[in-house]
C-alpha cells in the first residue's frame, strides 16, 4: 500500500519540481551574489506561485464552495444561504469580476495575483534575498494558505503590505494610510486579519530570551491542558443566543466536536512537526539577537514572530484557531533571509537547514487532505 509520500512523488510531482526550481534559484542567490539576477528568478518564482495557484482546477481546499459563491446570483433563491458568513468585501470582489469575465479561472487568476503580489512585496521591499523569501513562502504557506482559502490569502497578503509601514521608525499617525489602508482591505477580506492590528504596537527591542522563554512555556501549557480552548468554548456558548450572526454561528461551529475531529485529522504529526519548525527557527532567532546588532525593523519582526508563535502553541489543542496565527509567523519570510544576510559565514549549514526543513513543511502541508491537492489538475486538463 502506497504512503502519502509515494503519492505525492508518484502523481504530485508538480510540486517538487517548483520546490526544487526555488531551491536552486536560492542556492543560485546565495552564492553568486547578483541582486539583479535574484530579483528576477524571485520574480519568476512569484509568478510560479501565480499560475500554480491560478489555473488549479478542482484542486485544494474549499473549491466548490469558492466555486459555487462565483456563480450564484444575488436573485438566487439560495443566494444567501451560499454567501454566509462571507466577508462583504470578497462577495464585491466576485461581482466585479463577474462583470467582464464569466469563467472563474479569470477569477483565480487574478486571486492569485492580487495575493501571491502583495506577499512579493513585502518580500522585495525588506529583503536582499527576495528568492530565499519565495522559497520559504511557497514551502510554509504556498500549500496550506494559498491553494484555496481565497479570502484569506488575499488578507493575508495585504496584512503582509501592512507591516511594510514598520520598515521605518516612525508613529502610527505617521502616514497612517500605509498601514490603514492595507490592513482596511486585509479585513474586508477576511475578518480574522483584524487580530494582526496589535502587530504594529510591538516594541522596538527584541524581547529577551528569558521573556521569549515564558511566553512560549506558557503558551504552551495553555495549550497542552486545553484551557485556551476551553475559553473559547466558554465564549461561544455564552453568546450562542446570537447565532445569527455568521462570527458567532462560526464561532460556535468551530468549537463543536465534529469540527474539531475534522481539524485534527493527521494531528500529532502536524503538531509536532509544527512546533519542531517554530522551535528551531526561534533557536536561530534568539542567538542572532543576542550576539548581532540587528536592525529595529528586524527586532518588531522577531518579536512579531514570537507572538505568532505564541498564538500557535497556545491553541495547539484546537487546529483550526492556529490559522489566527499565520497573520503573524508569516513575517519568517522576510525575518530569516533578513538574520541570513548578517550570517554569511554560515551559509553552508543554513543552507541546508532550510531545504531539509522547506521539504518536509511541504510534503506536511499536503498530506493532511492528500486527496486535495495531489494529483493536481489545471483548467487545461479539464478543457
């Protein structure tokens, strides 16, 4: 009997190859040092990521009810039982597609555009090592964000631009509209982006290792024992009396039992691979602000990311609240080819670290819904 892993070498090697393509455009990077060059191989990686994304058909999660939400008319008589607890601005978005193109790969095209664009920016904007940035984002969260969550790539995306007002030291009244409008469009998307706001208030100092230490353990008890989970179930019973409203009706659902055995399907190995990956890169991160000089824009970063972590080990025990999380640990794309380009002495080790831990975050992030995701079909092979 074949294991997830023969499958997805088997029938998903579309995905390998362009984890292998990003991986030698990284090592490429690297070690021939052309800004120039590595501009553009990550600008050929993004728009990979683009047409990935964008000519996928009936391939990764929620396709028909994306699918279906396209092509239902508001005069529909089940319009709106198909659009609850869908963010109004999404539900613009479709219409305004719908007005000059009636296929929905057109859609997901410029879904994927919109998305996969507004991460690149943040990609190139912080970084000189814009192809180690694709690399890991493709590997982390290309698969379990972007291959279908439609919403909330695009929020995820624009929570990204957001953090660009970081970059420069400067108050939040300071050209607000670089952090307002972005985190503005993140929220009618999808509403969970909102819980990234607090990101821009972070200190400028790194935390200290002792306080990243406390965080994290705690985080980690409130997770293991349940208790944050626990809070949450608390809140969705007391306000069940306003199920009408779709963040409460989700609320209440995601807490459910039958949700939660969906969510922890494959569960430990997810889990332990999770907490693997967040343990090793703070690892790095804690000796790189204690022995270097790092900028202030990469400490808000660092401790950005530490809240991510945080929110992650903290629900480890209800899967489906972790995405809260992404809105934050998502900075690693920038953070680490940021703490790599001051550790070029060990450019060798890390290198490898970060191809042995992208491929097994990926094949990770397929095997949950296998059946999802491999084999992959693009709207070619449906025409």
């Amino acid at each position: 009997m074949l294991t997830s892993i023969d499958i997805i070498f088997d029938e998903g090697r579309i995905y390998l190859i362009i984890y292998a393509c990003l991986a030698m455009a990284m090592i490429i990077e690297l070690f021939y040092e052309n800004e120039i060059l590595a501009k553009w191989m990550a600008r050929a990686g993004a728009l990979t990521i683009i047409l990935l994304i964008g000519l996928r058909w009936e391939t990764g999660t929620d396709w028909f009810p994306y699918y279906k939400i396209f092509y239902t008319s508001d005069s529909s008589s089940d319009y709106e039982s198909v659009v609850f607890g869908i963010d109004y601005g999404y539900i613009i978005f479709n219409k305004l597609v719908y007005l000059f193109s009636r296929e929905y790969t057109v859609f997901l095209m410029i879904d994927a555009i919109v998305a996969v664009g507004a991460v690149y920016v943040f990609i190139e904007r912080s970084t000189k090592l814009p192809c180690m940035g694709i690399f890991l984002f493709y590997a982390s969260y290309g698969m379990t964000h972007f291959m279908g969550s439609n919403r909330r790539m695009i929020a995820i995306g624009f929570t990204c631009v957001g953090f660009l007002f970081l970059a420069r030291p400067r108050r939040l009244s300071q050209g607000w509209p670089r952090w307002v409008v972005p985190f503005g469009l993140a929220a009618l998307m999808h509403r969970t982006s909102v819980a990234a706001l607090p990101g821009l208030i972070v200190s400028e100092k790194a935390w200290r290792a002792p306080t990243v230490i406390f965080i994290l353990v705690m985080s980690l008890a409130l997770g293991i024992t349940g208790i944050s989970f626990s809070l949450l179930e608390g809140l969705a019973n007391a306000l069940s009396q306003y199920a009408g409203l779709s963040v409460v009706s989700k609320l209440v659902f995601y807490t459910s039992g039958d949700a939660q055995y969906d969510a922890n399907t494959d569960f430990a190995r997810q889990a332990i691979l999770g907490a693997l990956k967040r343990g090793s890169v703070i690892a790095i991160l804690v000796m790189y602000m204690k022995y270097a000089k790092p900028s202030p824009y990469v400490q808000k970063l660092y401790n950005i990311y530490i809240a991510g972590c945080a929110i992650y080990f903290s629900m480890i025990a209800a899967p489906i609240f972790q995405i809260i999380s992404t809105y934050y640990s998502i900075v690693e794309i920038v953070l680490m080819p940021l703490v790599f380009y001051d550790l070029k002495s060990l450019k060798v080790p890390y290198t490898l670290y970060l191809l042995v831990f992208a491929l097994a975050l990926l094949l990770s992030s397929l095997t949950p819904y296998l059946e999802l995701y491999v084999p992959y079909h693009s709207v070619y092979s449906v025409y």
